[in-house]
C-alpha cells in the first residue's frame, strides 16, 4: 500500500522547470486558476479557510486536505463539517439561488485502529452518516452584484450546529434548507462570533 505524500505550503515563488526561455511561477498558476473566489469549485475551500483562520493563527493552518473525514479539525479536537452557499452565482441568474446546503452525511473515507470492527469493510459497505461532531452552515449573503467583495466579511453569514442538532432539524437527512434554519429560530452569526460559538457547542 502507498501512503499519501506529505504536502508542504508553497510560497508561490516556486518555478516550474525545464521550461526552455520561459519563466512562470505557482503564484503565477495560483492566479490563473484561483481568482474566482466565488466559483462553486472554490467557495467550498475558501469557507474552509475562512473558518480555519477564526480558530486559529494563519501560520498554525496545515495544508487544506480534501480527503479527510472531516475539513476543519478544532483546537478542542472536535471535528467539523463546513458547507456554503451563495446567493449569487458564476454564471448568468435570472433570480438568486435558494438556499440550502446539502451532503451532511457521507461515508467514513478513514478509520481509525480504535475501530476495529469497520476497519476491514471497503468504501462500500460503509454507512452513510454525520461524520462531524459540529457543522457550520456559510453563506455568502451579499445580495448586490455591483458591491460584491467576497473578501469582506461582513457579507458572510454563519450557522454553527451540533451534529444532534443537525439530526434533528434534518430528522436524519442529508441537507438543510435557510427555510428551515428559519423555522427553528435559528439565528446566523457572524465572523467575528465563530471562534467562541465553536469552541462553546
């Protein structure tokens, strides 16, 4: 069996070699392929981060990994989930998107040896499920295309819910609704609230 290789954070003044007379760079790549923060590809990542830099300092983040059981680990040890959605999409809209975030349960990519009794099962057999100890739910709420700065967090919405609360108001489904949300009384925070209600559900 091969082990993933480590990955290290680039700096983005790394060249790309044997390339004859030419000179081009990852910061180069970087933004080629990543200025559009508002892409469905990237507002995922891009939550992620956000949410990552209300726990802790930029220089204790490690390497985004996509394929871990959970995209944010806190610094109580508890893992989250983080979903986002946005009103206002990459492509021509005739109206703002609804909003709802979907894929709360997945499957176990990676066991640990505490649990022995699934480690042996393949990918397929393994249950659908809240993999999560806490879910944050982000929106980028800004409604204006003319002053759209995904940037700014003020223009960022959040909800942060337990994985029972999340079972409940789902009653064990696989997304959540703003509608819903709404009907519970559950309020959004803000940017400046995440650490805090984290580090407190």
């Amino acid at each position: 069996m091969y082990k993933r290789i480590p990955v290290n954070k680039l700096t983005g003044n790394e060249q790309f070699k044997n390339v004859g007379d030419k000179k081009f760079s990852v910061l180069e790549f970087w933004r080629y392929g990543f200025s559009n923060l508002n892409s469905n590809v990237l507002r995922g990542a891009l939550a992620e981060f956000i949410v990552e830099n209300s726990l802790r300092s930029n220089e204790q983040i490690d390497v985004r990994n996509p394929w871990g059981d959970s995209d944010v680990i806190a610094p109580n040890g508890k893992n989250i989930e983080v979903k986002c959605c946005s009103y206002i999409q990459d492509w021509d809209q005739d109206d703002y998107s609804r909003i709802s975030w979907s894929g709360l349960k997945a499957k176990h990519l990676f066991y640990t040896s505490l649990d022995r009794n699934l480690v042996s099962q393949n990918l397929k057999e393994r249950p659908i499920d809240y993999k999560s100890d806490i879910y944050v739910l982000s929106l980028f709420k800004h409604q204006d295309h003319a002053t759209l700065d995904i940037l700014d967090m003020d223009q960022w919405c959040f909800w942060v819910l337990t994985k029972d609360k999340i079972k409940e108001i789902t009653k064990n489904g696989n997304s959540v609704s703003l509608i819903k949300l709404q009907k519970f009384d559950i309020e959004p925070i803000s940017f400046g609230e995440l650490n805090k209600t984290i580090s407190s559900s």
